[in-house]
C-alpha cells in the first residue's frame, strides 16, 4: 500500500499507557523493524509517537495489525527476535480473534488447544488449523499422510511427535527413513559405510532431532540403538514393532516401495509419511508412490490424510509469496 492511498482511510488508533519505554523499544524493534515486518505482512501503514499508534489500511488488515502488536507488546518484557516476530505473524494470518469460521474450526478440531507434545522445546503445537488438525491425526491414527508444500511442518511436526511418544514410553524405538534420490543433482561417490552414505538425506531429520532432544540425548539414542537409520531400499524383509517410523520426502518412492513400505508396520507402532508432490525427483517415467498412495489408501479405515495448503507455511513470509508464485506460473504459457 502507498503512503497516498493508506493515508485517505481512516486511522485506527491504539494506544499502550502507562507508557513503558523499554517495552515499547523491545515492541518496535532496531530502527522500527518489527513495525516493518507487521506493515509487510498485513499490508498497512503505522506511525507512532510514543505509545500512541495509527495504523491505516482496510478494517480487517488493521485489526490484524492490533492484534499483532498487542500480541508482541504482551511478550516486550524481554528482547524480541525476529524468529519470534515472523512466527507470530503466521500465527496471527492463520488464527485471526475473533475465532476462526466454522470450516476452520471443523479443520482444527473443538479440543485443539489440549494437545501438548513433551520435547525439550516444551510444548510444541500447531500454529496454523491444519497443523494442529495434523497432530491430532498422528495421536489418533497409526498411518498419517502428510502432504503439502516447503515450510508448513510436515517433517518437524512428525519428529516432535515421535519424541512425545518416546518421551511417553509409547515406543520403544524412532525410525528414519527417506530415499536417497538426488534433487537434480550428481553427488558422484560418497565414502563411508551405508550411515554415512545416507546421513546427507536425512540431514533436516537430524536438524528436528537436535532442535528438540538436544546434541547428546539424540547421540546416545544413537549409540543405543533407539533411534536408528534405515535406508528405504534396505526396509524389505523387516517387521517393526514398538517404533514410530517416518518415512520423510515420500513423493521420490516409487510406487513399489511405498506399499513395501507401508506393510512394515508392526504391532504397537506409528508412521507418518511426509511429501510435496510438486518436488518429485524420480525419472519422468517412474510414477511417485506418494500419489498413488493418496489414491489408493484415501478410504482405508485408519490412514489419515492431511493436505497442507500455502496459508501454512511457517518460514521466512517470503516463503509462502515463493511457493504461491510457482503454482501460479505455468511454463507452456511464456511466449518464448
């Protein structure tokens, strides 16, 4: 929005007194920052003089915007990062007061708030309806699809709770699993045993890992075999019982190893496989055991599906701007 155009509507006006000025400083951020990040992200203009603000824009993207301020002024007693402004946002985007309409609600769930997952980052829970929707189905089911673009936590979301169910002494063991296929690329050879050929694939598992046991619980694990790394291609002949087993990047299975896989499951265990169908690296020939799997298993009793949109991204805002900008451009359209 520009400066003539915001300024010709009406200014809503919000107001923090007592005035706190270090608090005020932790809400505006260096050189008016986190300002900035709510005028992008909501589309509308603020001024300030002390802790007087007037924010112009349509009604519904400033009443967004006092939320958002209200929401960081709330947290201001310390400093606040911009991890913290950026997820907020999303938060906000994707969970508006007054509550969300009835489809959203449908999607969320009546008893959403009530999940709580035990990790060292404490309680970890959905951010958008469709990620709480998600863990909801993970607890309630022993298949879950999670199916959706970059950046709305499919991965993550499963790794949190795999540990929750470690934690709780609801399995015995964690299983990662994801086929080595290159995205476009030739590494050439990799040196080292089978682990180590693998470990580059599943770098953002151990990412999630770390981020949510900690460097040594996770290395011990290891060691003891709790947590364990099982390449897909190595998966035939094996029954596991008392895991939960994610099966990460599963739009690059074919379709014969996605049902070798899915009938691995044992007594006692969970999975969840996580893909994006827009990123499939396989050859133009070969068709993804992901999408068939959403064909074929979409009735069975007990597999749920969750599909994520882009409203669920939960990274940088530029992300979901790059990921709806590609579904949008279609390459057969350019002139040359």
């Amino acid at each position: 929005m520009t400066l003539d155009a915001a300024t010709k509507s009406k200014p809503v006006e919000l107001m923090f007194s007592p005035t706190d000025n270090e608090r005020l400083a932790n809400l505006c951020g260096a050189l008016d920052e986190n300002l900035k990040q709510v005028e992008y992200a909501f589309n509308v203009m603020i001024s300030r003089r002390g802790g007087h603000f007037k924010l112009y824009g349509s009604v519904e993207h400033t009443h967004l915007a006092i939320q958002a301020l209200k929401k960081f002024y709330d947290d201001s007693y310390h400093h606040l990062s911009v991890e913290q402004i950026q997820l907020g946002l999303i938060e906000i985007r994707n969970n508006p007061s007054p509550p969300l309409g009835d489809s959203d609600r449908a999607i969320a769930g009546s008893n959403a708030t009530s999940l709580q997952l035990v990790t060292r980052r404490g309680n970890i829970q959905g951010r958008t309806a469709r990620q709480t929707d998600y863990l909801f189905q993970i607890k309630k089911h022993d298949i879950t699809f999670g199916i959706g673009p970059a950046g709305t936590g499919k991965t993550y979301l499963a790794v949190a709770c795999a540990v929750d169910a470690l934690e709780r002494e609801l399995v015995s063991r964690v299983i990662l699993v994801r086929p080595a296929v290159e995205a476009g690329e030739r590494l050439g050879f990799l040196p080292g045993d089978m682990v180590q050929k693998v470990d580059p694939y599943l770098r953002p598992l151990y990412d999630a890992l770390y981020d949510l046991m900690g460097f040594e619980k996770v290395s011990k694990h290891f060691e003891r075999g709790i947590i364990e790394i099982a390449p897909l291609a190595f998966m035939r002949g094996r029954t596991l019982n008392q895991s939960f087993i994610i099966l990460d990047e599963a739009q690059n299975t074919t379709a014969e190893q996605m049902k070798m896989f899915l009938t691995r499951i044992g007594f006692g265990s969970k999975a969840v496989i996580t893909g994006d169908i827009t990123q499939i690296d396989l050859p133009k020939h070969q068709k993804s055991g992901l999408v068939e799997a959403e064909r074929v298993l979409k009735n069975v009793n007990g597999i749920a599906f969750t599909r994520f949109r882009t409203e669920d991204v939960v990274r940088h805002p530029l992300v979901q701007r790059i990921v709806d900008a590609y579904e949008k451009y279609a390459p057969d359209k350019e002139s040359g």
